[in-house]
C-alpha cells in the first residue's frame, strides 16, 4: 500500500488534481475496488485494468449467478430469496464475495472488485472479514451524460450487441430497424437509479475516503484509463520505495 502520509496527485483532464493518501504495507498483490454509475463506463475499464494488471476480475451478480448455476449452499439460498422477488440479503451475497476474494488465484494475483460494496453495511460486513482494498477507483461522470448514455442505448435481440443512437449507431437500416429499447433505460428510470447510487456510493466512500481516487469519466476510453493507470502505477512506485527504504533500515541495524 501507499508509504505513510504519502499523498499521490492523480491528475484529471479539464478538471481538479485529485488526491490519494495511504499507509503502508509490504508489497503483495494488488486489491482494488471500482464503482461507477450506470453507464460510467466501468465495464469497459474493468477489462483495461485487468488485462494489463492481470487481476481477478469480481463481480457480485456473476457471482450469484455462477452460485445458482452451480446449486451451491450459498446458490440455494440466494435462489429461493429471487424466486419470490426479494433481494438476496447482504449475509449471502458478502459470504460469496469473502469466499471468491479468498481463492488461490485472487490472492496470488490479485484482485478487481466490480461495484460491490454498494452499501455501508456490505462495506462494514467485509472489513469485518478482512478484505481491505489498496485502491477504491471512483468514476465521476456527469449526470447530464450518464442519462444521454442510457436513454440512446438499443438491443440487437438478434445478435445481442448493444449500440448507441448517438455514439455508436447501428451499421445497417436493417440493424436499426429490429432495435429494442430496455423498458429501465428511459429518462425518468435513469434518474432514480443515478440517484440511488449516489446514495449508496457516499455511504461507501465514508469506509474508503483515504483511499479513494476520483476519475474524471467524461473523455474517451483510453484517457479515462490514463488516469487509473496512473493510479495504480504511482501506487506499484510507493510499494517499490517502501521496500527500498525497509531494506535500507534493516541493513543499517
């Protein structure tokens, strides 16, 4: 983790330099959590970071999904709670997560934890089983385009592609002619999830403030990861000198 009372200037395209503060641990695999808005551009990140960083990529719906699929204990359970149209309980869905985040390869090579936790209870419950990231990533897009995203998406029922009216529209008038609209993808619908999101997020941030970097999400893919790169890079250089120094002291003793 970061070098005590070390403070890392993540710079921000047309925006404020942000700040990261940390403490310090010796060097193993990196744990990060990322959280973004709907239509934040998280899952396009999320593949950028882990295929460069190499990191287990985790997401609690996958998870849930995987568990049914499976018909584990925690599967079952979850089950049983969706098939009467309730959501899961935070115990089953934070016990997936623990168990997942604690396997060979996520602890041998590190971890992406995907929008999870989404509450202060999730992020209390997981603190309480250990599982403390080095980095919380915060996508910050404007809410203005979050909905201008969501609103111009459209399905291709029969290919499955998701295309955008405005920014990447379909290549043919047949295409365009079968798209579907997802009945929560309208202006209103858009605007309460923003807002309950926003609510969870702040809550969250309270547990990882002093490792939280903002990314400013309004510009292209590839700048968007410039600035988490930068992130995590600066985070990797804190370790290196970390180790340095510990070295330094011990040979000095």
């Amino acid at each position: 983790m970061f070098l005590p009372g070390l403070v890392l200037k993540i710079p921000s395209p047309n925006g404020p330099t942000f700040l990261v503060v940390g403490s310090a641990k010796k060097q193993e695999p990196l744990r990060v959590m990322i959280s973004g808005a709907p239509a934040s551009g998280k899952g396009t990140q999320c593949e950028l970071i882990t295929k460069k960083y190499d990191l287990v990529h985790i997401a609690a719906g996958d998870l849930l999904r995987a568990e049914i699929a499976a018909d584990t204990e925690n599967g079952r359970r979850a089950k049983e709670y969706m098939d009467k149209g309730q959501l899961v309980p935070d115990e089953i869905v934070v016990t997936m997560v623990k168990e997942r985040l604690m396997r060979p390869d996520s602890q041998e090579k590190g971890w992406l934890l995907d929008g999870y936790p989404r509450s202060l209870s999730q992020a209390v419950a997981l603190k309480e089983f250990g599982v403390q990231p080095d980095l919380f990533i915060l996508l910050e897009v404007p809410e203005e385009t979050l909905v201008d995203r969501v609103v111009g998406r459209r399905l291709d029922p029969v290919t499955g592609k998701i295309y955008h009216l405005k920014y990447s529209p379909p290549e043919t008038e047949e295409i365009a002619a079968r798209l579907t609209q997802r009945f929560d993808d309208t202006e209103e619908k858009v605007k309460l999830r923003l807002h309950t999101h926003h609510q969870n997020v702040e809550s969250v941030l309270s547990m990882y403030k002093d490792i939280t970097v903002q990314v400013y999400g309004s510009v292209s893919k590839e700048e968007v990861f410039a600035q988490i790169d930068g992130a995590l890079t600066q985070l990797l250089e804190a370790r290196k000198i970390w180790n340095r120094n510990v070295i330094e002291s011990r040979k000095n003793q």
